[in-house]
C-alpha cells in the first residue's frame, strides 16, 4: 500500500464502455477516499512501485512535474440472467471446452499473475494467436499504454468488481477482480481465471484477491459477445460468496469445472420465473386475468363492458383536459397531431370514397365516405374507451361492398337494401360478441400474429400504389407516345383490380370531362411528372418524419416539423402537380354531387331467402370487424406505448357496433379501427427519447397525452371538408396518394419486430442490436421463428391479394387460422 501522504489517483470502481451501461449510478461522491480525487476499485500498483522505488517527498515531486489527466468512468451493469439470456449459458460452455483454469498461483504482483495468464494462453494449443504479441496486450491492459512517458499512470483501465450498497456507502467485494480487455489482433474471444495460493493486497478496494478473471475479445463482435459481455457472465457467478468458496477448497480442474457447471444450474434455476409467458403483450395489461381462458368467462354476459366502463369513466374528464389545464401543457402537441389526423382520415375518405363511388356506380361516393367518417369519427371520439385509435373505411371493407354490388347485379336486388341488412346483420353479431366477452379470445392472438398482419398491411399499401404508377405508365407512357392528347376510347375494366387496399388509386378510370381537355397534355411527360409526384411526397414525407433526429434548427422546431411531416407534403406536392405543372394534365378523383346524405335504405323491400343470404355475409363481415377492431386496439395498446389510462375492447366493440347501424341504414360506407394510423396516433401524441445501447441509437416512448380532443377535431374538419368539393380538394393528383400511401407503409414498418428480424439476414452480426431477443434467444431459433413467420406472411398475401374476391371474403378466417401454428 501506499504509505500515508501520498495523493492516491485512481480509475473507476467498475468501468466499462459507456454505451454497456445498464442504469447510471448515483451518489458518486460517496466513493471518495481520504486525499483521493478519483475512486477506484482497480489496482494501484503504480502507486506501489512509487512507494517502493522513491520516497513520498519525491513521490509528490513527481507529481508537480508531470501531471497527466486521468478520465473516470463508473456504471453499473445488470447481473447476468442466466435462465433468459442466452449467452450466459453459451460464454460457459465455451469456456468449459477450452479451459485456461490457472490453480495456485504464487506470483503476488498483479502484473506478474497478468503475465502468467498471458503465457498460459500462449502455450495452450488450443488457444493459439499467431498473430498476437502477448507483451502488447499486456501494455493494453493498463492505463499507461501509447501515453507519454511522463505520464506513465500504471492503472487498469477496464475492470468489473462485485458491490453492495451499505448505509455508509458501497461496499466492494475484494476477493475477486475481472479484467476485460478488446484486442484488434485477436481471432476469437479468450477467458483465464486464476486461483492464487495466497491473497494478495493490490490497493484500496482490492486488498484480499484469490480470483482473477482475464477476458479478451476481438473488437468486431455481436452486441452479445462482447468482452463486458463475457464478463458480465463471470462476474455474475463469483458475486456469490458460497460460489467462492466452493472454488477455493477444489483440488483440480476438473473441480474447479464441476463447480462452475453447478454454479450455473442454482442460477439458471434461480432466476426462473413462473410458467404462461408470452412472447407479446396481451390485451389486458392493466387488468388481472386467468393465464387460461374457462368457459364462465364468456357465459357472464355484460361484464366485459361493465367492466371496461368502470376503468374508463372514472378518467373520462381527464380525457378533455389532460394538456390543457396544469402544469404539462401540451397544445401545441396537440394542434400539430390535430393536423397529421385530418389528413390521415381526410385522404384515405376521398380514395377509398372514389373506389366505391367507381365500383357501385354512384350508390356510395366521396360525398358519403367523407360524411360518415366525420360522424362516425366524432361519435367514437366521445364515447369510446380508447379514444387514440382511429376509426376509417379500409381497402377489406371497399371490397367487400365492391362483391355486394356484384351479387346486386347478379341475382336483381336492390343494393341499398342489400347493404343494410348484411350491415344490420353485421351488428347483431358485433354485438353478441361484445356482449359474451368474446374479445377475450384475443388472448390467444400473441404478438407475432399481429407483427405478421400489420406487415401484410403495409406490403399492400406499397404494392398498390407500385401498381396504380405501371398503370399510370401503361396508359400515358407507352400508348401518349406521340404526344397528341389521349384518347381514351378503349374504356378501362368495368370494375378495375380488386387490390385490398388502395387499388382503385391506381385502377379507376380518367373521367370523360379529364380524357379530351383543351389545353392540357397527355403522354410521357404525365407519366413522367405521375412518377416524381409519388416519390416526392415520400421523400418529402420521410424526410421530415426523421427530421427530429438531425441536429438542425431548435428541437422544438423539429419536433413540429416531423409530427406535421404528412400534410406538408401532401401539400407541397399538390401545389406541383395542380399549380407549378398546370399545362401537364393529371388524373384526378371522380366526385358526383350525391342528391341527399340522409336517404333511408328501402330495408322492407328484400325477401326472407335475401335478408337470409345476407346474415351469411354479415357474418363474415363481423369476423373482419371483430379481429381488425382488437388487433389495432391491441397495437396501440402495446406495452411498449406506456398508456395508464386502461384498455375498453368490448365496449368499443359494442360501439362500433352501435355506430355502423347508423351508417348502414343511410347507406354510408362501414368504418372500423385502421391500421397503421392508430398507432401513429399514439405516436404523434407520444414524448419519445433517444437512448444508446451497444453503440445502437433506439428511441423509447417515455409518456402519452391520451386525449380524446386530436380526434374530436379532426374528425369535425373532416366534415367541414365536405365545403372543399369538389375544388380545392380535387386539386390533390392520384400520384401524391400514392405517395401518402407509400409514407404510411414505410412509417408504420418502423417498430416492426419482424420485419427488423427479416433484416437481421442480411446483416453482420457485429450490427446486430442488444435486443431483448438477441440476448435471451439462439441466433438459429431467432432465424427460424422469423422464416415460419414469413411464411404465414406470404399464405397471407396469397390470400388478401388473389384475384378471386370470394377468396378475399375468407380472409378473416385465415388470419384465425395462425393462432394454432404460433
């Protein structure tokens, strides 16, 4: 030990890369020592060849002539969950099959311990570096390598010790040290543990060590297999003080491995928790349920709803004044997700609106799309139990009121009708379910099911607007080459593409009034020009979304910029294709002015053998409205959301109900939760914060405004939007939708687990994120469980996307169908 008077300077009690850190640390100044200025728990063998070698006037003379600066680091680091993480397991095993176990040891210097540890790693066969000198990494392992020599401050620089929090402050567990070192020359990872026969005195927190553990890694490895990783797993096992022991009184190696293995097994065994884990969330977060579903849930007729109402009335004030009045204001949140809502509902009501105003030759229009969202939006922001998610009109819903028409026209019936009772029909359902509580079968949906629907979502978004562009070139590119006006005498299919999501964007035809004008052109430049519109508003779209991750403007600014990213787009690029390229003619939307909003559906009129056929259909309709409604309400929902004001499925779903009776009888186009917009929602109305693991940037969502005001208003623009038909809002060209769509696939792929496993393939494993599941799970199961999932995503996209639209209607079925394969 130093003699008294000496200033001691030493580095950090457990310091490893600041990017490994598990929690920062608090109350650092409790660990200064007497004359100390930093803490350490490593050696201060430097401070003994001092006190050996000079006197301590010379010491501090030294010291005055060449001060060198020392930087500290201390974090602490999680034990190792040796029954979740999977490496724990795997760094023993290998360690076992290449043991560098040194029993005994009798040099008392800890470089002279180092340099036996390196030299049974040069001599062991097993082990060879060719390439390695051992004297180098000998130098590396402390603080004084490449510094110069006036600066020659012998100190650990990477070291991992046991401590426990006392009321005096931390005490250090003094009998072992790890030692962890990256090495470039290295070709794989290295770990010695020495015994020594007696034990040494190396400095203040290290005064009694028997055990020393030596970690060497290569610097390009997997997040999981680092050398603070490796580490990590040892240090674990001799935090235990019985473990210790066990090892000091073995006689062998063979001993010292037996003692190992079992060391593993108590902490594997340990660290188990009870059965019945899910690889997701469930629905009910907040809500204790059996593990088992029994058939008396579902005979209590009403509690589900009862009880949804007494978790959520309770905070329904909170609801409408959450940021607005207190200390957490957040209007100006509130006003820029307000914007993002109204396009999000506004443009998907004119497209899907033209889709079935072309398909059902008038019956429902855009006039009617845009009323009922508005309605139904309003009515659902007012009374729902999770006001966050979004309801709308989706490409499943369009297509099935497109195969209704054709059945209208196939068998004489009368369409309003019709589509009333297979609505009506569809509500009876909706609400038998809600009533028997059967939102509890959701349970059995895990996580990877809905990870492989919303991707499904998002791959026809990007596949119909790629089809609506072909045919944009198809017509314009290849048959306008000669640049005169196009024609338009060979009139498009009757009912253009049955594509499940946006197909009509790309599908429907040019109105007669648009084919001929008088000053405008037809040919490749509209082509040309349909092309940039689309890529531009996603360029545009995703620049601004990420945004708030560059280092420009104030972060405020950012923040704005990125929630307002849609509309600004849209916008920009609206005024392009409308105003800037004016002479270019693009396709619009159709709208014909309806003759009244409000006409009751002659629902007398149909036969028993009709209204009969249509519960046929009505039910199936249900089984799409009953999985699509819980599934988005489940995904906004989502642990990883942090939203504290309870979940509502069953009442909700009696809502919805209750709401499409409505529109069913006036003849108003269904609406149902949409994916991905509400979990945009969530994500718009989020306070999210970037954190950094293993070098990977990830961001995390610290806390949610839920509130029922973003919806409420812009629900109400959309119904004020029906003042803006046809002009200014036909001033939007098809192409900038298919670059709305194109933005809300590539935003809603963002959080993806699958598709971020999907590319784990085509990766290094150096790049590979410290995930939960790159810890816990084999790379081989990972890559397996990713493979069936993507074949249950393309059975999926087989089905959703085939040309047949009866072979649509059975795709709620399928989706049902994943449950027993996961």
């Amino acid at each position: 030990r130093p003699s008294h008077g000496t200033p001691i300077s030493l580095s950090g009690y457990l310091k490893c890369d600041t990017d490994d850190a598990k929690e920062e640390g608090a109350g650092e100044e409790l660990f200064d020592g007497v004359n100390s200025t930093i803490v350490s728990g490593d050696s201060i063998r430097f401070f003994v060849n001092v006190n050996l070698e000079g006197t301590p006037s010379a010491a501090a003379e030294s010291e005055g002539a060449g001060c060198v600066l020392l930087h500290t680091s201390r974090k602490y680091l999680k034990l190792k969950n040796f029954e979740e993480e999977v490496r724990a397991q795997r760094d023993l095993d290998g360690f076992l099959a290449r043991a560098s176990i040194i029993l005994d040891e009798t040099a008392t210097s800890l470089d002279d311990v180092l340099r036996e540890m390196l030299k049974h790693f040069a001599e062991d066969p097993e082990n060879m570096e060719p390439s390695c000198n051992f004297e180098k990494i000998m130098n590396t392992l402390f603080t004084d390598s490449g510094t110069p020599r006036e600066g020659n401050v012998h100190l650990l620089s990477d070291t991992i010790q046991g401590v426990t929090a006392t009321v005096t402050g931390v005490q250090y567990q003094q009998s072992w040290l790890c030692i962890i070192c990256t090495i470039k020359s290295l070709q794989r990872r290295h770990v010695c543990i020495s015994r020594l026969e007696r034990p040494q005195n190396w400095g203040e927190n290290s005064c009694e060590v028997r055990f020393v553990i030596l970690v060497l890694a290569p610097p390009k490895m997997k997040s999981t297999k680092t050398a603070t990783e490796v580490g990590r797993t040892f240090a674990t096992m001799f935090s235990d003080i019985t473990f210790r022991q066990k090892l000091l009184e073995t006689k062998t190696e063979e001993e010292f491995k037996e003692a190992l293995v079992h060391q593993r097994h108590l902490l594997t065994v340990a660290n188990q928790r009870p059965s019945g884990k899910s690889d997701g969330h469930n629905l009910y977060t907040d809500t204790a349920l059996p593990s088992f579903l029994q058939l008396h849930d579902f005979l209590n007729i009403g509690k589900g709803i009862s009880d949804d109402i007494a978790r959520r009335f309770p905070v329904y004030a909170l609801d409408f004044t959450d940021g607005i009045i207190g200390n957490n204001k957040a209007i100006g949140k509130y006003i820029t997700t307000m914007i993002f809502l109204y396009f999000a509902c506004l443009l998907p009501s004119i497209a899907f609106g033209s889709l079935n105003d072309e398909n059902t030759r008038g019956a429902i229009d855009v006039r009617k799309t845009i009323f009922g969202q508005c309605i139904g939006g309003l009515l659902y922001a007012l009374f729902s139990g999770q006001p966050l998610v979004v309801l709308l009109t989706t490409a499943p819903l369009a297509l099935y009121i497109n195969v209704i028409r054709g059945i209208c026209d196939d068998y004489n019936l009368d369409f309003s009708a019709f589509y009333a009772w297979i609505g009506l029909w569809n509500s009876f359902f909706l609400v038998i379910y809600s009533l028997f509580n059967f939102s509890l079968l959701m349970k059995l949906f895990k996580r990877s099911t809905e990870e492989i629907i919303a991707l499904f979502i998002s791959i026809t978004f990007v596949l119909d607007a790629i089809k609506g562009i072909v045919k944009v070139f198809k017509k314009y590119y290849h048959h306008g080459h000669t640049g005169g006006s196009y024609s338009g005498k060979t009139r498009p299919d009757a009912i253009p593409g049955l594509g499940i999501n946006t197909t009509f964007l790309m599908n429907s035809s040019v109105s007669e009034n648009q084919t001929c004008p008088h000053d405008g052109h037809y040919g490749r430049e509209t082509a040309v020009l349909s092309l940039m519109l689309m890529l531009g508003t996603l360029w545009l779209g995703h620049t601004l979304y990420q945004f708030k991750k560059s280092p420009y403007l104030h972060a405020r600014v950012r923040e704005i910029l990125s929630d307002c990213a849609l509309p600004i787009s849209v916008l920009t690029f609206s005024v392009v294709g409308s105003y800037i390229f004016k002479e270019i003619e693009m396709s619009k939307f159709n709208y014909n002015a309806s003759d009244s909003l409000f006409v009751l559906a002659p629902v007398q009129s149909l036969s028993i053998g009709s209204v009969m056929s249509a519960m046929g259909l009505g039910f199936l309709l249900s089984m799409l409205f009953f999985i699509e409604q819980n599934i988005v309400a489940s995904l906004a929902n989502a642990p990883e959301n942090r939203l504290v004001k309870g979940t509502a499925y069953h009442w909700d779903l009696l809502l919805v109900a209750l709401i499409n009776t409505g529109l069913s009888v006036f003849g108003l186009p269904w609406i149902h939760a949409a994916f991905p917009h509400s979990p945009m929602h969530v994500r718009a109305l989020a306070y999210v914060e970037e954190r950094v693991e293993s070098g990977h940037i990830y961001e995390t969502i610290v806390s949610v405004k839920e509130t029922r005001l973003t919806s409420l208003m812009a629900n109400f623009l959309v119904g004020l939007s029906l003042l803006l038909l046809p002009f200014p809002l036909q001033w939007i060209p098809k192409p900038v939708l298919f670059g709305l769509f194109l933005y809300i696939a590539l935003t809603s792929i963002d959080g993806n687990q699958l598709f971020e496993r999907v590319a784990l393939l085509l990766k290094e494993q150096t790049a590979y994120p410290p995930t939960h599941y790159i810890r816990r799970v084999p790379q081989r199961k990972i890559h397996y469980f990713t493979g069936l999932q993507v074949l249950q995503l393309l059975i999926l996209c087989g089905f959703g996307m085939s040309p047949l639209p009866y072979m649509k209607m059975i795709f709620p079925l399928i989706m049902i169908g994943m449950i027993p394969i996961r």
